[in-house]
C-alpha cells in the first residue's frame, strides 16, 4: 500500500482543504447563524469565484473568492483557510483577506451628481 501525505495544521491534525460555504461563512463571522448563511446563498446573494450560487452545500478552497451582499454591504473576500468552530473575531479574520473596495475612498473619487466636464467654449 502506498502512504498518501495528509496535510496537517498546528495541531497536528489532519488540515480541511474545504468546507461548506454555510459553514464558512459563519466560522468566519459574517453572518451569525448558519439558517442566515442558507437564506443568503439558497437566495442568490452569494457569488463563488463570480458565479452565483444557490447551493449552500457547495465547498470552499483556499484561494476562492466570495462576494456576499448582506446588510446593506457588498462584501469581496478571498479565503484563507478554515475553521472546526466560530471563534473569536481576531481567529475569524484570519480565515480571509477582505478585498472590498473602501467606502469612504470609493465616495471621494466619485464625481458629484450634476458634476460634468466643464463646456469647452
């Protein structure tokens, strides 16, 4: 028989190379409950690597990226790795890289309404 390497974390436990998006999104404290992650994604609010999903089985690996609309927001983050629990918010942050674009940047470049360029007579 031949050995296969099984990838191991800190612990020396077999590491996850992926997990249910339901899941995820809860252990990395976006949303709460795992019942909110369901309705977000079974209600297409969720884009896995650009594509909605309405699945919330559907895994995760390393190097995806989500786009979650919830709260109001628009949220782009790339995963990172995986958690066993949710747990504190500075181990949840660690579980990705948040790429969404800064508010307050977005709203200063963005032109006035009304503002145009200015007639050239």
């Amino acid at each position: 028989m031949a050995n296969k390497a099984v990838s191991r974390d800190a612990a020396g436990e077999p590491a996850a190379s992926a997990q249910r998006i339901d899941k995820w999104l809860v252990f990395a404290r976006i949303v709460k409950t795992r019942s909110i992650a369901q309705k977000l994604v079974e209600g297409r609010k969720v884009r896995l690597n650009r594509d909605k999903i309405d699945n919330p089985a559907r895994n995760l690996r390393v190097g995806d990226v989500l786009t979650v609309s919830y709260g109001g927001r628009v949220r782009v983050l790339k995963v990172e790795g995986f958690a066993e629990r949710r747990g504190p918010p500075g181990e949840a942050q660690g579980l990705y890289v948040d790429l969404s674009p800064d508010i307050a940047t977005s709203e200063q470049d963005a032109p006035e309404i009304g503002e145009d360029a200015e007639d050239e007579a």
